[in-house]
C-alpha cells in the first residue's frame, strides 16, 4: 500500500517540473516579426533575417493611434488644400 503512494507522490513532484521544461524548450515566435519576414522575403527584400533588415517592415505594419490618424488626415486635407 506504501509503494503506490510514493509513486503516485513522485508523479505529482515530477509532473510540474517536465511541463515547466517544456515550456522552455519551445521557442516564442513573435507574430510582427514572422509577418515582416513573410513580406520581405515576398517582395524581395535583400536583408530578411536580421532585426536590422526587418525594421523597416516592422515599422511599415504598425498600427497607428487615432491620434495619430487624425494628424495624418489633417496633414493630408492641407497638402490637398495648397495644390488646388
């Protein structure tokens, strides 16, 4: 009766220390890097695997704040504005 206790103790000890080991050995892949990389290598893009080459594409995907939207819409109403 003493032995499958101890075994049953042992799995319970061993079970969080192998899923902790697991998760470790997977490597996290960021999905704004692996985006970039898809692009550049789709349009030909001479440097896609270093974070050097890939900045110009990750910068081209960022998102833009609303704040940021309503300077760019601004900006665009007065370049319109002094061609006409």
């Amino acid at each position: 009766m003493r032995f499958p206790l101890l075994c049953i103790a042992a799995m319970l000890v061993a079970l969080p220390a192998a899923a902790q080991n697991a998760k470790k050995a997977a490597p996290k892949v960021d999905p704004v890097v692996e985006r970039a990389k898809q692009r550049c290598v789709e349009q030909h893009g001479v440097d896609c695997d270093t974070p050097e080459g890939l900045r110009e594409w990750i910068i081209q995907d960022r998102q833009m704040t609303p704040e940021q939207q309503r300077s760019a819409a601004a900006a665009r109403r007065v370049r319109a504005s002094q061609t006409r």
